[in-house]
C-alpha cells in the first residue's frame, strides 16, 4: 500500500510558523509586535473590560484611556485634575494623534468635522450629542469613538468613562459623527 496514509490529509508545505511575539493582519500580513506589546495589550483589555488586539487597535490611544479613566469632570478643564467632555477630546487629540483640534466647545468640534455615518465609524471619530435639548440640534457633548459602539467621553457624574452608543440615553441623544478635516 504505498502511497496511502492512515488519515486524510492534505499534505503541503508549511508556509510560515509564528513565533511568540508574531501576529497576523487581517490582511494576512505577518508582524513582530513584540512581547512588551502584547503584555501591554492584555493589560488594557484587562482594565478597560475591552478587547484589545494587537496590531488592530491603537495601543497609544488605549494607554492613554487607561490612563484617564476615572478622571473627574471639571467644566473648562483640560487636565488630570479634571476635564470637561470637549477638553478631554482636545487632550486625547493633542497627545494620541498629535492634532490641535483646537479647545473649543462641542458645537464648534461638531462644525469642524466631516460627517460620518454612524455604520462606517472608525477610531478617533468624533461622536456628537444634544444631552441639553437645545434648539436646532446644537451639540453639547462629545466623545471619541473606539470600536464595537463604545465611546469615550468626560460626563458631569463619573468623570471620564467608556460608554456604549446602544444606551438608551446615548441613542436618543445622539446626533450624528464626525472624523476630523486633514
């Protein structure tokens, strides 16, 4: 019987085995992320309750989440020691993207950006809120798009926080997105 095997499979080559430290794309690239990066990320998504993938997800960005959760709000705040919702994007802006989006209110970011529609949101977009009920659907209140519908924002109760756009309060409240103008 030669040239038969016990099992069936089919045998070819073996392409490429990865090693510790090695990732592949979802573009099937292959890419050395390093074991400090992937300590980094299962921390993250240890903290954050999220998942965090490397090299998928911005770990510069989830970093500095981490780093702001919990931070008190402070109206005009831009700073650890307390920040208001348009303030923390202008901070996260300023030290992830290296972007001066400028300290302004909601409204104002809102009139700056490119709108999105809310099925083709991608990291680091804008999402807007009216939470005031203000007239002609001004926004007042901003956050930073992550991935899976979550959100990060500065709220006036618990500080900087992950939210999930499927609330209830941030369904009914949400206006629209926006990605930032190169």
């Amino acid at each position: 019987m030669m040239g038969s095997t016990s099992c069936r499979t089919i045998k070819q080559p073996v392409k490429r085995v990865l090693i510790p430290g090695e990732v592949i794309t979802k573009e099937g690239e292959i890419i050395d992320i390093g074991a400090e990066q992937l300590q980094l990320a299962k921390q993250l998504s240890m903290d954050l309750d999220m998942d965090i993938e490397t090299p998928e997800d911005n770990l510069d960005l989830y970093a500095f989440i981490d780093d702001w959760i919990g931070t008190r709000y402070r109206f005009g705040g831009t700073t650890k020691r307390g920040t208001d919702c348009s303030g923390f994007v202008y901070r996260l802006y300023k030290d992830v993207y290296a972007t001066d989006v400028g300290r302004q209110s909601s409204a104002d970011l809102m009139s700056k950006t490119r709108r999105v529609k809310k099925g083709n949101l991608r990291e680091g977009d804008m999402v807007f809120f009216n939470i005031n009920n203000r007239r002609g659907g001004r926004a007042s209140h901003v956050g930073v798009y992550l991935k899976d519908n979550k959100f990060i924002h500065s709220t006036t109760r618990r500080g900087v926080i992950i939210s999930d756009l499927n609330e209830p309060y941030y369904k009914r409240t949400y206006l629209g997105a926006g990605r930032v103008i190169d």
